[in-house]
C-alpha cells in the first residue's frame, strides 16, 4: 500500500511513493520505489489472481515475514523467521477456474479483484505451462456448463496422465453430456472429469507424484499448490521428526507427509475425508520399502485424538485448514509426543495455536516460510515444536 498526498492508501502503490490521485480514481506514481519493478504478467492490471507483481522478489518475500512475524508477535511470540523458501513462477499445479458463456462461446479466468468481472488468463505467469495447454478444453467445458446468466467453477489439477477436472455447473448432468464428456476429454488431453461430483469420464488414471510415490487422488483433493512447495515441506516434516518411530499425520490428506515419512516410521493417517485415506492407502500398498500406514477416518474438529491415544506416537505432524485445529492442538498441548511438526496456511491460526503449544511447555522451532502462492498474501508455514 502507498499513501497519496491527503493520507488515503491506495493498493499497488509501494510504501514510501508519491502519487498523484486520477479524476477516474486511479493513480499515476510521481517517485517510484527502488522495489518497484515491472510487472511480468499483461493480465496484471485486469486479474485479482495477484496482487504483488509490481514489487520486487525481495520486497515480497520481506512484506511476507512481516505478516507473519506480526501474527507471532501479537500471540507473544517473537521467533526469528529460519528462511523464506519461493516456488518458481508457473509451477502453480491446481487451481480454481471460473468459466463464462459469451455469445460467440465461452472462456475461463479469474476474477478481477473485488468484482464480479472475469479476467481470461491464457498468458498466466502462475500456472503450469500444462495446465495452460488446457484451456482450450477448459473453454469447451465450460460453453457446456455455464448458461448465459451463471458461470461454472471448474477445479482443475495438473497430473501425469492429463488435467483433472471438476466441475461445478447449474446444469443437471443429461444424457447429452454423458455422451459428449469423453470425446470433449479425449480430444484435449483431460485424464478425468467429474460433473457436480459424478465422475463422467476417466481416460486415464489421474497420477499425481507425492515425494515420488505415484497417487490417485480423489477429484479436486488437497494438494499443496505446487510441486516445489510440497518438497520443501516434506523435507521440513521430515527433518523435525527424525528418528521418530511412530508418527501420527493428522489431517494427513492422501499422504503428502504420511507416504515420504513411512520410509522411516510407521505412520498412523488421520483424516476427515475418507476418500483421501482410500487413495493413500492405495498409493501405500502399491509402494515398495515403506513401513506400515494405517488410516482412520475422523473429524478432528470433533473428536480430536486424545492424551491417551496420542501416547503411542513419538511424534505429531498436524497440517490443519485455514481455521487451524484449536480443539486438537489443545490435546496435543495435555498429552502429546515430545515431537510436533505443524503445517499451516494461515499465521493467525498458526500464531494462536503455536502460543497453546508454548503455553504447555513446548519450545518453539524457526519457521520456515514457504510463498508457493507467488504475488499474493498467502503464505505457508513449517515449524517444530519440542519438549
């Protein structure tokens, strides 16, 4: 953010420029920053995808410290920073598409910020140069099924065999789209397709490597955003733990810690949603040289694992959604292994359930920071936990 001269911030202004206010309401900058740069990607001006794109690699990754170092400090906790690791432009390997119908067909995008508008994107400089292959199968997907007063969502994910998509759609899946879906995947190069969640076809096993062992997971599952990220991640987990014999993975998703840790532990998954625990279990009995991973479905919001429970393990990983896990975090704080690994997308929750863990007598590790979500605000977090 900048300031304009009568104290109104303005976004895409860096601190410290002079600008001058548009009668339009945009703003021409009369001294630039020494961080301005720029911006790589033409849709930068139109697209809400990034917000960060006019400021220098340097600039991001110390604004980033400092959201997290803030969300630390207001929780007490003032832990230097271990390292900031950056994910490559156009390794983003999933996201979140919207597509429109026009009169003359249809297009996928993002939306500009804050509105309402959709942004096509097919120079987009955060995507997988594989996934852009795709639009023109995405744009055909969604003439389908987007109707002239609605858009269609379409969840894609870059695999080995093909793009995966899902689809979310205000039309019913008819027996026209059934016989047109296959074809339409066929001719594009789309490993499978779901239409409002019934998969309709599927060419090709949708394969997606977790730290090398091959997986298929389940339409639209959690994955972390690019391949670079999950490396960096997983080699965290793995490092905090070593010499763990029993681990627990909880929220363990179809294995992104659970697969590269059972190399050298046996590992107990617990997950939510039990089509995540099916493809992890699949990818594990497939796999060679791995110790046992057993899997239990359970909500942990609700019956988080208890003191009792957690005794088995020697160590904890927990990689929990944006609201964090305060009622298993709470647990872990009674009762749990001298050994945790947390993984989060989110530093206030991070922050909040990083202060119970202190609180309990837990020492607190260097995060390492990781921008798989180049240009934006969202960050991710690794850290220990010991005591």
């Amino acid at each position: 953010m900048g300031r304009a001269s009568d104290g109104s911030l303005h976004a895409r202004v860096l601190p410290g420029e002079e600008i001058e206010l548009k009668d339009d309401g945009g703003v021409r900058i009369v001294t630039p920053s020494p961080d301005r740069v720029a911006p790589p990607c033409r849709h930068f001006k139109s697209c809400g995808g990034c917000a960060m794109q006019h400021a220098s690699d340097e600039f991001v990754s110390g604004w980033k410290a400092g959201i997290l170092s803030y969300a630390l400090s207001a929780q007490g906790l003032g832990t230097a920073i271990d390292r900031i690791e950056t994910s490559p432009p156009e390794t983003r390997r999933r996201a979140k598409l919207t597509g429109r119908r026009t009169k003359k067909g249809a297009f996928v995008g993002f939306h500009a910020a804050r509105s309402d508008d959709v942004i096509a994107i097919p120079e987009c400089r955060i995507l997988s140069p594989e996934l852009r292959a795709r639009f023109p199968g995405f744009e055909v997907l969604a003439r389908l099924a987007a109707t002239r007063t609605t858009d269609a969502e379409l969840y894609v994910t870059e695999t080995e065999s093909g793009a995966d998509v899902l689809i979310t759609s205000p039309r019913e899946l008819d027996r026209e789209l059934r016989e047109t879906l296959p074809a339409i995947a066929s001719q594009h190069g789309i490993a499978r397709i779901t239409w409002n969640g019934e998969p309709v076809a599927t060419l090709a096993p949708p394969i997606v490597r977790l730290s090398g062992f091959p997986v298929e997971p389940p339409p639209a599952a959690f994955l972390q955003a690019t391949g670079h990220a999950e490396a960096v991640l997983a080699t965290e987990v793995e490092r905090i733990v070593t010499g763990a014999s029993r681990v627990v993975d909880l929220f363990s998703g179809c294995g992104t810690f659970s697969l590269p840790l059972a190399r050298g532990a046996v590992v107990h998954a617990v997950e939510g949603d039990e089509r995540l625990l099916s493809a992890l279990d699949r990818a594990w009995r497939g796999a060679t040289g791995l110790k046992t991973i057993t899997t239990e479905t359970r909500d942990l919001f609700r019956r988080p694992l208890l003191p009792d429970e957690l005794r088995a393990f020697d160590a904890a990983v927990i990689d929990p959604p944006r609201a964090g896990a305060e009622a298993q975090i709470a647990e872990l704080a009674i009762g749990g292994p001298g050994v945790i690994a947390m993984v989060s997308c989110n530093p206030v929750t991070f922050a909040r359930d990083a202060r119970t863990l202190v609180n309990a007598g837990y020492e607190m590790g260097k995060p390492l920071l990781v921008d798989q979500f180049r240009w934006s605000a969202h960050l991710e977090i690794g850290c220990g936990f010991t005591r």
